[in-house]
C-alpha cells in the first residue's frame, strides 16, 4: 500500500524512469543500427537536413550541418557557403533541403591525452553517427513548402544575431589581428552569448576565461536567463493592472521568446515548460507537485529528443531546477532568494563541473553571487536594444549610441572580473585536490557521528566512509624516483610535459591554437598541477608557440627560455610586426616578437639560450647544442633558430631536435657534438631533410618518437625519414597512431606507457 501510494503520488516521476530507460536503450540500439563506413575513407552519401547551425558572425560562410541519411544514421559536417558549386544557393541551403556530399568519413576521435574531451562520446550523446571532413557539395535539392516554420524560425535567428552583432560591435580600440585578440578578453560575442546561447562568435580567451572563473552557464541560455526576460513583463503587467488571466497568457507568450532566440535549447526548454504547466496549474486551480512537473517536464524533452538522456547538460539542468525549488529560502527580497539559491546550486553541481574540467575555482561561487546580477542587467538590457533594432531599423545609428550607455560600463567590469578570478592561480584546486578535500570532509562528517554514539549512526559513519573510499579513489603519487615525460597528442605540432617528482613541471613548446587551452591544461591538472614553471619554446613558428600563449594568456606560465634571437630581431623584439605584414592564417609566421610583448606585459621572466649552454633542474641536465651563431646568421626560416638540446636524467638521455633544418643537422654532424642516446624526439615531425643516415648513426637512438599529426597535409612523417630510422634498428612511437604516451625513467630503467 505504502508503494501503490508512493507511485500515485508521484505518477510523472514514475513515467520519467521509464521513458529515461527507454531512450537510454533506443538510443543505443540506434546507435548500433546507423550505417557505418571505413575509418579515413573518401565518401559520396545523400541526406536530408536536420539542422543547420548559426555561423560564428552574420558574415561567416561557414556552417556546420547535420545530414540524415537515413533512420539511425547522422553526419555532421562543415561546409563553406562562399564556395559551392554553379547551380547550387546558400539560399537553399535550409533544413529539410536534400544534399548530396563527398568527404572523407570518420567516427570521431576518442580522447587523445589525459584529461581530455572525446569527441567520439560528444557525438554518441548528439546522436551523431560520424563525421565528414574535406566536405564537397555536389547535388542540392531545395526543402519543401511545410519546412517553412522551420525556416521562419531560423532566418529570425539569424537576423536576432546580426542585429546584436551591429548593436554591440567592440570598440575599435579592441580591433586588430584576429590571432593576436584570441589571447585577451574581448566584448566580441558576449551579447549574443548572453541572449542567444550562441557562444561562437567569442574569443578563444574570452570562452576559456568564462569556464574558468565558473560563469560559463551564464551564457547557456537556461531558466535563469527566463526569470530576467520576465522580470520587466511582470512588471509592467502590475503596473497595468492587468486581471489574472490577462497577466497569465501575456507571460505565457513572451516566455517563448528566449527558447525561439537560443533554438530551444534544453536548459531554456525545461524552463520554459515548467512555466507553463505552472500556467496551465493556476488555469485548471491546482497546483502540481515540484517533482511532478519536473519529471514531467523531462519526459516530453525526452520524447522529442531521446538521446538528451546521455547529455551532460540534460541532467545537470534539472537537478539545478530541483535544486533551486528546494534551496530557494523563505524572504522578502526575491533577487536575495535567487542569489542565495544559485550559490546553492553551484554547490551541488560542483562536483559534475569539476569532473568536466579537471578542478574548479574557489572563488567561482562567490564571485557568481556578483556576476549573476550584473549579467541580469547585461541580458534585460540586451533584450530591449534587440526589441529596438528590430522594431526600429532606420534608428540604428541611435539605437547602437543607446547600446553602449547602457551595457559598455557594466560589461567592461563584468569581463575583467572574470578575467581576474580566471587567473587567479592559487584559488583553483585541480580534480584530485578537490577529491581529497570531499574525502577528509566526508571522513570528518563521520567521525563527529561517531562522537556522538549511537549505533545507527555508527553505521552511517562507517557507510560514508566506505562510500568515500569508492567514488572518490585515492589519487596515484607520482614516485619519487621517476620523471615522467608525457608527449601530447596536439596534431601537426610539438608539446612536451615534464613532470618532476619534486612538483617542478616543465613545458616543451604547446601546439598550434586551442592546443593549450583545451589539451595542455587539462592534461595538467589530470596530473593534480595547474601551471608550469617553466615553458621552453623551442622557435617561433605557429605549431610549437601559439599553445604556450594561451597558457601564458590565463597566467599558468612562470618563465620562458626562448632561443637566443638574430641581432636584427634583437633590435625589434619590442615591436609586432605591422598587420599588413603579419600573416597570422600563414603557419610560417614567427611569433617570437609578440611572445615577448606578451611576456613583459605579464612580467613573466625570460631567458635565452644558444648552444654550448646548461641548464640544471634537480636530478635532470638540460645541455643545448643548436642553434650557435651560424644558424643564426641564416634568418630566412625561423626553423634555423630551434633549440636542439640534450635531456639528461641519471643514465638515460633524450635528444630534442624541434624544427632543426637540414644546414643545422650537417652542423652537427661535422662538429662531432653528437653522441648516442636512448630516445630522438624526430626533427620536423619527420620531414624528409632531416633525420638523414648520418646523424642517426652517431646518435644511435633505441627509439624515436614522431609528433605530427592524422592525415596531415605535408605527409608526415615521410616514408624515407621512416626507412632510414628502421634500417638503423629504432624503434618508432608515432603520436598520429597512438596518441599521448608517458615516458617514465628512473634510475633502474626506462618505459614507454600508452595512456589509452
């Protein structure tokens, strides 16, 4: 009876579970059904259009499609809308619209380092099958005429983002080349981010400073962003005197308009739907248990989206809507109440959050107590310029004068307080820190129920503890004995991680863009380290510098050792170089003038080094050997001035080449400076000049690792870089086949251990 009544009572929750488990197992089984193809192959396939996403700005070509192919099987793709085929129109271009592709087909990459984002479990969770790369339109046929809502409600998308991009366009002051504004926070996309959940249009720092500091969600349209669009409706409709049913089915309307702007998103969609049901409540003169109407609300997502049920975002949305109809304390001040209820929330989803990004912030609950409000005003404010703009056109000079009194203030502030708390080192504690603070909580909680002495408690004590030891394991020390040296998966570049038993870390170069913020960090912090102390670059170009600007960028760098730079670049390393000749989208262009304006911004420390020098830390020796003053003579090709230097940890070593050329290998090799080693990091990522015979036989190398990246363009490492190193017996680690791997070495002994 007990039972029978709990279910009646809580019948919508009971539906949930089932739906829940119902689409858990659909979706698998979908899953399983879709068509699959040969990993790297090139393929023509047709499909119907199921989405089409916004683009990074109005003026970006670019998009990003999802292709039905059939039943169970989803492609995603990008594709440039300024370069189709005659006879094909962006126009057309729309969901519904039939498509014929070529590309090369794959199921996405698992996570390639520690700590990193899978993209193969991403697309599980969209429901995508696989992807298409090098994509190619080859027939379109236009959607039909009952697509035209859809249509409707994109195109208004659409126009809302180009709207508030005209609105709030950054100052000019903020202008410049796009590479360099990827390092600094900017106020480019935070308006359409805040409105419309549309994040693309950020920039690299900007995004990542946000995660950082715990405000991301603020610009993941939810129901927060719901109660702010409302708040001046209710307003006005108390003002107005409106009856009840009046003031219902006026907010019943309007609450459509953030889940039309953010594309019904799943965060606004629960919000959104409770709203109504609470509408619907008050209509029929009842009112609905809070469980039941979430739960009721998460079976209809469910039933028009099933694979929500393996999304992050799905679960943490609800449990933060429950949360909040538990934690919300009984006050006068409504805006106290939602504060002291989102600090709450925060709380509870921390452990998902930190989970995600390998650690948290500290400061990021508190700090979220000062930004709610002020992104409160920031969104209310947009919402009415977008009104404006809309209803308005001809007063767009006007309206954009309006724009920037009522938001640049607020919004300049807002930025640089996440700016500081995002670079606020010693308030972040990396995932094991954090577990090992939940453990000694947990044990605390226990041994104060054990004073108390009672025998039920005595067992709860004992069941937390052991529920402790099981969800939250013990994190692995690093021995004491040995270095560990984890060469990271960054594509076509280098990046390096030295692990120092002692807590010393060392970074050699950081990859190409993104590479440092998305690979380096969390790699970091699955280690339980959040900066390093010491970041070796090894010269200028893209591919080995740009990674370490990002981590210099959010203040996880303590110093720098740069090669020794030409005489001519010694007189100008205060200048970056003018735009006109700074070809940023090119990878030869050398960074080093601008990583040192950066330094000294940061008052981050350098050094620089040249051959014949040493570099002692702790048990290890560094000894550099390139570049000497004759490679620095040859200023044609930054690649000249790579570092090349020895890393010796008691009997082993490991010969670092970087992006050595073919004059600096002969160099080496007529100096007779060479001498054998255990392991070669392979020069230029196993380009065909170096590596030559020669300087293999005098460094008689047991083992050479390759980084370069999948399907590169350049074909590397070429087939005769890789015959000559297996006519000399060396064994070969390649990073496009197998991903980050640790090197251990101690005293005793040497080891290779694939992370994966």
């Amino acid at each position: 009876m007990k039972i029978r009544e709990n279910i009646t009572e809580r019948l919508a929750l009971c539906l949930f579970i089932v739906i829940a488990a119902l689409s858990l197992l659909g979706s698998e089984l979908s899953l399983k059904a879709a068509s699959i193809f040969t990993e790297s192959e090139s393929l023509k396939v047709s499909g119907r259009v199921i989405e089409v996403a916004l683009p990074a700005s109005g003026s970006d070509g670019y998009r990003r499609i999802k292709l039905r192919m059939n039943r169970h099987t989803v492609i995603s793709m990008g594709l440039n809308l300024n370069r189709l085929p005659a006879g094909c129109s962006a126009e057309d271009i729309k969901r519904g619209a039939i498509m014929t592709v070529s590309g090369i087909y794959s199921r996405g990459k698992a996570a390639q380092n520690p700590g990193a984002f899978s993209e193969k479990n991403w697309f599980r969770s969209e429901g995508i099958s696989a992807k298409l790369t090098s994509t190619k339109l080859l027939a379109l046929e236009p959607a039909a005429r009952y697509y035209r809502p859809l249509h409707k409600l994109d195109g208004f998308r659409l126009r809302s983002l180009e709207l508030l991009e005209k609105s709030f366009a950054p100052k000019s002051t903020e202008t410049g080349p796009s590479a360099i504004s990827d390092f600094q926070i900017s106020q480019a996309g935070i308006m359409q981010a805040l409105l419309m959940g549309h994040t693309g249009g950020m920039t690299a720092y900007t995004s990542k400073a946000l995660s950082e500091a715990g405000a991301y969600h603020l610009v993941c349209v939810s129901g927060m962003h719901l109660m702010f669009f409302l708040l001046p409706f209710r307003k006005l409709s108390a003002w107005a005197s409106l009856n009840f049913r009046l003031k219902r089915r006026l907010l019943s309307a309007v609450a459509l308009i953030p889940a039309l702007l953010s594309g019904f998103g799943h965060g606004i969609n629960r919000a959104t739907l409770l709203f109504l049901l609470a509408s619907l409540d008050s209509r029929l003169q009842r009112r609905t248990d809070k469980i039941n109407s979430l739960a009721l609300a998460a079976s209809f997502l469910l039933l028009l989206q099933p694979f929500a049920v393996r999304q992050n975002g799905f679960w943490m949305s609800f449990i933060a809507a429950g949360s909040l109809k538990y934690l919300s304390p009984q006050g006068e001040s409504r805006l106290v109440n939602k504060l002291i209820s989102s600090l709450g929330v925060f709380l509870i989803l921390l452990p998902l959050t930190a989970r995600q990004q390998q650690g948290a912030n500290l400061l990021a609950p508190f700090v979220n107590i000062i930004l709610i409000p002020m992104a409160t005003y920031l969104t209310l404010a947009g919402f009415l310029i977008l009104f404006l703009s809309f209803v308005f056109p001809f007063f767009s000079t006007q309206i954009n004068v309006l724009a920037s009194l009522l938001t640049d203030t607020v919004l300049r502030l807002w930025l640089k307080l996440i700016q500081m708390v995002a670079n606020c080192r010693s308030t972040f504690l990396c995932y094991s820190q954090l577990v090992m603070a939940a453990l000694l909580i947990l044990i605390a909680i226990a041994i104060y129920l054990l004073y108390r002495s009672a025998y039920y408690k005595l067992a709860l004590s004992a069941m937390l503890i052991f529920l402790a030891l099981a969800l939250f394991p013990l994190p692995s020390y690093q021995n004491d004995d040995h270095l560990d040296i984890i060469f990271l998966d960054v594509g076509q570049g280098d990046a390096t991680l030295i692990l120092f038993p002692q807590g010393q870390t060392i970074l050699i170069d950081g990859g190409d863009a993104g590479m440092g913020y998305q690979r380096i960090l969390p790699a970091l912090r699955s280690q339980g380290r959040d900066h390093v102390d010491l970041a070796l670059i090894t010269h200028g170009h893209s591919d080995h510098a740009v990674g370490v600007i990002e981590l210099m960028s959010l203040g996880r760098v303590k110093s720098l050792l740069l090669p020794q730079l030409p005489e001519k670049e010694e007189a100008e390393s205060g200048q970056v170089p003018a735009l006109e000749d700074n070809p940023f989208d090119q990878n030869e262009f050398d960074w080093m003038s601008y990583i040192l304006e950066f330094a000294a911004k940061e008052k981050i420390a350098v050094r620089h080094s040249l051959a014949g020098e040493q570099l002692s830390l702790d048990t290890a020796l560094i000894s550099f050997i390139a570049p000497n003053t004759e490679d620095l003579r040859r200023t044609d090709d930054a690649n000249n001035s790579s570092l090349v230097f020895y890393l010796d940890y008691h009997r082993h070593s490991i010969l670092f080449t970087a992006d050595m050329t073919k004059e600096t290998e002969e160099r080496l090799v007529r100096s007779e400076e060479l001498r054998p080693v255990d392991y070669l990091h392979v020069a230029h990522h196993g380009s065909r000049m170096t590596s030559q015979t020669k300087f293999l036989e005098q460094i008689k190398a047991r083992w050479a690792i390759i980084s370069a990246g999948e399907n590169n363009l350049h074909n590397h490492p070429h087939p005769d870089t890789l015959d000559r190193l297996r006519e000399q017996d060396i064994s070969i680690v390649r990073l496009d086949q197998s991903a980050a791997f640790f090197l251990r070495l101690s005293k005793a002994d040497s080891r290779i251990v694939l992370w994966q």
